[in-house]
C-alpha cells in the first residue's frame, strides 16, 4: 500500500503559533545554521579535532521540539543540535565547548568533553547519583556514534512507558512517569535504516505496539553513497508500507510522509504523530524527505567531490531555511528586513557564544602552562641554562597553541633530563606540578567507568547465606527460582524479558510459574531478536526499572554486543557520571556440546564492555548472590551461569533472596601447599575433580574460584595463594590466550606476582576451534580432568623429577 503525502495547504498546528513563535523558531534555525558552519571553520583552523553539524535540518527538528514535552525521551544521533537547543537542553557555548573537547560536565553536560561535537545527552542524575525526577524534565539519552546504534535504546525507552502505564504497581513511580504518557522520540539518517538494528528495532516496536516515534532524515545520501545503492525503491517509508496499520485499533505503525522544508506541515505531522504515540501508544514513522546537507557529512571532505551540479543546484533551491524564509514573506507574515535582521543577530549570538566557549576551553590551559613554565624555569635556575632542558622550556613557552598533553609531557621530559642530579626545589615543585596534573587529568579523562553513588556495587552490604539444619537438596534452576520470586516479591520495578522467559519460565526453568504469579507484564516473552533485548534493557533500565534482560545462551551475545559495548558498558563515562542504566543480562555458557551451544568467549566479552561486571558463578546459589547483590546496586552486570548446573543439587537457603556475594572476591574452595589453580565457572568442578586425583600421588592443590572476571581480585587473594604455593596455573575454557591471558596478567602485573613464583606460570585453555557436537568432541576440546592433572604433574616434575617420575 503506498502512504500519502500530507497536503501542504492544511495545517492546523500552526493557528496555535504566535507570530513571535514563527519568528523565534526562524531565529533558532539560522542560529544553529551559523553554528554548523562556525563549527567547520574552527575545525580548519586547527581549533577542534573533527567537526558534524545538522545543517539542512533545522525545520524538521523545530516541529518536532514543539511536539516534544516534559517527561519525553529522546534516542538520536549527532545531527540533533537544532532540536537539543529548541527544547533548552544545549545552549550554543555549551555546543562549542563539546567541539573543543572542553574537559567539563559544566561546559559540556552533555559528555564532558569525552565526545565528539554533536553527542548529546542530559544529566539525569544528581551529585550523589541518584535519579533525578526525569517526569517533570525533557529527557535525552546518551548519543553514540554506531549507526543506527540508538535504536535498540529506543526501544526500551518507549517500553517502559507501556509498562508504567499498564503495571498498576509502577504508578507509585511518579518522578519516572506519569501514567505512561511519555513518548521515546528516535532519529536516524535514512542511509542508517539500512542497518538491521533498524528494522529489528521497528519490528520489536511494532508487536510491542509502544509509543515510539522515529524521525528519518532523508538527504539522500549517506556519505557519499546515494539512496540508489542504500535503500529499496530508494524509499524507507515506501519500503516500510506493510508496517501501516489498517485501521484504529490494529496493530502496526502509523506512518508519515513530510518534507524536510514544509514548515507548516512540519508541524501538523509531529503534533498528529506523537498525539496518537502518547494516546493509543501506537509506534510512528515521520519520513522527512528532500533534506538537504550543506556542508555534506562532515569536516572529513567536501560534498562537491561527489554531489552533481544538478543535485547542488537543488540542495540549495530547496534548503529549509531559504524556504521558510520564502514562505514567511509569501504569507506576510514578517518583511525582508526583519528577517535580515534576525539573521544578523543570529550569527552576532553565535560569535559570541564560539568566543566565549573558546576563552573557557582555552584560558584554563594557559594559566596551567604559565604554572608550568614557571617551575620549569626554576628547575633551569637550579641547572644551568646551556643545556637540552633549557632548550625544551623555551620551546614549550613559546607554544602558542599548547594542550594538556604538551603539559605534562613536558614536566616528564625536564624531570628526565634532571635525572641523577642532586635534588633541589625546582626538581621537587616540578615532581609536585606533575603529580597533580596527572591527578587532574585522571578525572577529566579516565574517571567514572563504573558509578561512585553510595549504591555502587563495593557498597552494597555483604549479607552471608544462611542455611536450615535441614536444608533441602534442590536443583540449582530452583534455587534461582526461588531468588528470583523473593526479588519480584520485594521490588515491583524488577521484571525479565528474553527468548522462552515467559510462559514456560525460561529454557531451564529458573522462571517457572513466576508469569503465572507476577503477570506477562514483568515476565515477558519476546522474539528472537538480541540486540533489541538488550536496548530494551538498557531503556528500561535508564527509565529507573530493574530489568533482567536474558540472552538464551552465551554463543548468541554476539548479536547483542553491539549495544552492550558501544552504549552500555561506557554509559556512565561517556557522560562523566550524567546516567546509568542498571541492567543486568543474563544469560549461559561454558560446557555443554556443540559448536554454537558451548561457547565461552570470554576473551571477546573482557575487551568488549569495560564498564559493566562479569560475573562467572561456579553454581547457582553462587550466581543467586550475585543478582541479589546487583539488584541491589545501580550498576549494569553481565551474569554467566553454568549451562550444565541447572539440575545439579544444590541445598536452599533460607535467605535466598536476601543473601548477597561481593564482586571481585575469589574463593578458596581447596586448601593446597604446592600449586595454585586459578579458575571459574563450570571448570571449578574440572580441576576439583583434578585435584582429588592429584592429592593421591602427592600433590597438594590449591583451588581458587575467581567468582567474578570484572572486577578481579579487589583484594589480592590470589598473590597470597602464590605467596604460599609459589607455582600457579590459569585454566578456563576460552581460547588459548584468551581469559588465561587476562588472568595471568591481572595476577602477575597488577599483583606485582612474578617474583613470588618459583616455576613458570602455565595457561590451559581449550582449543583454538569451537567444540564439535558430542560428548567425545567436547572431551578433546576442552581442558578435561586428565588435561589438568598432566600440567599439573608436569610443573611438579620440574621440581622433583625422582619423585615425580615420568607418565607417558
């Protein structure tokens, strides 16, 4: 079915505009259109790294601002300052400060100056990092980069609207919402909806039927590809036809046809498609067509070098500001020299703000190099002046331009140079300079990975398991079953979501019957679709509710890896402690059998979400203590269970969901003298088997469950394990030079370990390929019992090679 153009000519929204908000709104494009292009000039002038602007789509963004209320929530991407500003979320020097890298979550609130120019954020949490009332505030999710990589966020973020809508138990929630009545504003380019987070995004919204409204930008182009080579018929709302809905109260989108320069129009389309999003939580399409890029995609090259003449001549016959500048006098609505004139102050209030960002960027900077030069010269008196550290003070002084990095890498090449020398105070006050820039500059660039609030997860009070004199025996599904219940039952904001979670309580029944007893609404079944799990987690879970979201299993986090890294994991960075999404992701791995049932690519997963916790339990009451911990912290976490542990016993507590286990703490789960072993997971019960076996000819191992791989070994358990054994070995699952690696470096470099060990350190790990179908391929591709017992033997034979004789 084709969807209709909307008619020009009949635009009701607009009779609800004053002529002072015409003009205003004509103000505020052509402000953002001289930032765009101030931006790209400071750029070329070496004052900011890279510059991308939303020039020629400052109207569309206007009409949308003016649809978009208190409570609202937007997922964009860095072409949004016009509507950022609209809706006094960005002023112009705090837009500036962004494209300088401003270091400052006062200048910069956005991302502290962590970001590059146009990512764009609100602060949504107070100085104690606590959730703010986002209710009563105009909401914006942290931007990424990763195209189309908003999308899966968005959809969690319209979710939880349906859900403090339709959980009678979530009204109590008023400072997150009121009544639901929110709508999650999405923008994307329309290159970018050739993205499969696009489509699998729209889908999910769809059968979720959330107020969801998406905003695609259609220039044309993505980059320098044309929509010939990006998208069907050239046309996504064409494409997307089958979404239409068929009638009130069907299911399906409502979809939107607009062009990028119809200013009244415009404004019709946003207020009929959120009012309809906010009403009958219908999810919406708004496809602005014929948008034009002036300055082309950004400051990496020019437009010119791939654009026609004829598409030139159009691009600028048909921008949106020359057309509302055409329409307003058309109408009569302002003269030629009252637009003149707004122009003229447009660009005057640009100048000034690019001013005054540039002196708050820049003189901080220069005071701290004066600081610097002053010691420096002090360390030159105490040295002499004809020499190589005379020579690098003067260049340094006369840096015209100078950075932070030119601070402090010249106070390390003075100190170099003074090396040896006698001390004096020149040599000390420079040490000291140096000491305290390095200080600084841990927190405008390194700090807040993980959150510093009082709910962070070393805050949260370790509660020991408790068990009866008659603790039952019970199936580790069960035990997660039963922590499962007591936290539903304690806290309404928990609910879970994930493939087979719902109705038959997941595929290893940790959820059985918790549907029945909390409602579809907070045990949810969804579609096979990961990545848009996880961004409804991550949604949700920015909206103040404590979402579980389940990965079936660990082979299939590949497909939610993406939001994981790109937006989760360094949420709280990004925006220098300004949000936090608390979700956990649960899912399981390690052994089992087959190629894409067993994987443990634990490698991927440490170099991939920095930023959250990973936590490995050997069992579930182990891995129960954790979400009790995490459920009660305001951190995101990634929890492993054992694939093969859901039916091995395990006794009960009587407070299972109560019980909480520190992050980062390891185990001892076998007293040893002569080795360590150092593991996690489902090969705890591998290299305990090992050990028994290993203890009858003699040797004595020490067994060390590290519980969690992020964080690790807060308190250095396992350098006084060595400091006793002085041999250890790192055995997993992973991939050769995979976690062993990682836990060999963390031992060895942050627990200055090497020179407690007295033979060389040993990694086993599985085979490079994945595991083959059947229990013989998992035997010859993973490390087995006898696996662990031959390197054990063979490090003691080193030792004492008589006692130890030879095996094979």
């Amino acid at each position: 079915m084709s969807v209709p153009l909307l008619a020009a000519t009949e635009a009701p929204a607009l009779l609800a505009l004053t002529k002072a908000d015409i003009l205003h709104d004509y103000r505020l494009g052509w402000e953002s259109r001289y930032a765009s292009l101030a931006g790209r000039r400071e750029v070329f002038m070496g004052k900011a790294k890279f510059g991308i602007f939303g020039d020629g789509k400052e109207l569309p963004q206007l009409a949308m601002a003016h649809a978009f209320r208190a409570g609202d929530h937007r997922a964009g991407y860095y072409r949004d300052q016009t509507f950022m500003v609209a809706i006094g979320e960005l002023t112009w020097e705090q837009y500036f400060a962004q494209l300088y890298a401003t270091p400052d979550a006062e200048a910069d609130p956005a991302t502290a100056g962590r970001c590059m120019n146009g990512h764009f954020a609100t602060r949504q949490l107070d100085e104690d990092g606590k959730f703010k009332n986002q209710a009563q505030a105009k909401n914006s999710s942290a931007d990424i980069s990763p195209t189309a990589g908003q999308m899966p966020r968005l959809v969690g973020l319209a979710y939880a609207s349906k859900l403090y809508r339709q959980n009678p138990e979530l009204h109590q929630y008023s400072d997150f919402s009121v009544n639901g009545n929110e709508v999650a504003f999405g923008t994307i380019g329309n290159a970018s909806t050739s993205e499969g987070m696009f489509f699998e995004a729209l889908n999910a919204a769809g059968v979720l039927q959330i107020p969801m409204l998406v905003s695609v930008w259609d220039d044309h182009y993505g980059i320098s590809v044309p929509a010939e080579y990006q998208t069907t018929k050239q046309n996504i709302s064409a494409l997307l036809a089958g979404f239409q809905r068929e009638g009130e109260g069907q299911d399906g989108f409502e979809i939107y046809v607009v062009r990028g320069w119809d200013y009244p129009t415009l404004l019709d389309t946003y207020q009929k498609a959120a009012a309809i999003c906010r009403a009958a939580h219908v999810p919406t399409l708004v496809h602005v067509t014929e948008v034009t890029q002036p300055q082309g995609h950004s400051t990496s090259g020019s437009h010119e070098r791939y654009k026609s003449k004829e598409r030139l001549s159009w691009e600028e016959q048909h921008d949106c500001l020359t057309k509302m500048r055409e329409w307003l006098l058309s109408e009569g609505i302002a003269g030629a020299d009252e637009l003149a004139q707004i122009e003229k102050t447009a660009a005057a209030t640009i100048k000034q703000a690019r001013t005054a960002a540039w002196a708050a960027y820049f003189n901080p900077i220069q005071e701290e190099r004066d600081e610097a030069v002053k010691v420096l010269n002090q360390l030159v008196a105490d040295n002499g002046a004809e020499n190589q550290l005379a020579e690098l003070v003067k260049s340094f002084q006369t840096n015209v331009t100078p950075i932070r990095a030119d601070i402090v890498r010249t106070l390390r090449k003075a100190l170099r140079q003074v090396r040896g020398n006698r001390p004096t105070a020149g040599r000390r006050a420079a040490q000291r300079l140096l000491e305290e820039c390095l200080a600084n500059s841990a927190d405008h660039y390194n700090s807040y990975l993980f959150s510093q609030s009082d709910e962070a997860v070393g805050n949260i009070e370790e509660v020991p398991a408790e068990y009866a004199a008659d603790a039952p025996l019970v199936d580790g599904r069960e035990v997660l079953q039963a922590c499962f219940t007591a936290n539903f039952e304690r806290d309404p904001r928990v609910l879970a979501f994930g493939e087979d979670v719902g109705y038959i309580g997941d595929v290893n029944q940790a959820f059985a019957g918790l549907q029945a007893k909390f409602g579809d609404l907070r045990v949810t079944d969804t579609g096979i679709r990961e990545c848009t799990i996880i961004g409804q987690g991550i949604g949700t879970a920015l909206r103040g509710l404590r979402s579980i979201a389940e990965i079936q299993y660990l082979d299939y986090l590949l497909y939610g890896l993406q939001p994981l890294s790109d937006d989760l994991a360094c949420l709280q960075y990004r925006t220098k402690g300004g949000q936090k999404a608390p979700l956990i992701v649960r899912t399981r791995g390690h052994r089992l059998e087959g190629v894409w049932h067993s994987g443990s690519p634990i490698q991927m997963i440490l170099g991939s979400i920095r930023g959250m916790h990973l936590c490995v339990p050997r069992n579930m009451t182990q891995a129960a203590g954790f979400y009790n911990t995490l459920l009660r912290s305001d951190e995101p976490a990634l929890v492993i269970e054992c694939l093969n542990g859901y039916r091995l016993k395990e006794k009960l507590p009587t407070n299972v969901g109560e019980f909480t286990l520190p992050l980062g703490r390891p185990e001892v789960l076998r007293q040893g003298e002569d080795i360590t072993i150092v593991t996690y997971g489902s090969m705890c019960r591998i290299v305990l088997d090992a050990a028994a076996q290993l203890a009858e000819v003699g040797i004595s191992v020490e067994v060390i469950d590290v519980q969690t791989l992020l964080p690790f070994d807060t308190d250095q358990l396992i350098a006084d394990s060595l400091r006793k054994t002085g041999r250890v070995v790192f055995a997993d699952e992973d991939v050769p030079g995979g976690a062993t690696a990682y836990m060999m470096q963390q031992v060895l470099d942050n627990q200055n370990a090497y020179q407690l060990l007295d033979s060389a350190p040993r990694c086993l790990s599985a085979q490079a390929h994945r595991p083959p179908y059947g229990s013989d391929g998992d035997y010859f591709s993973k490390p087995n019992v006898e696996d662990v017992f031959d390197v054990v033997y063979d490090m003691m034979r080193e030792v004492d090679p008589q006692q130890f004789a030879a095996i094979y």
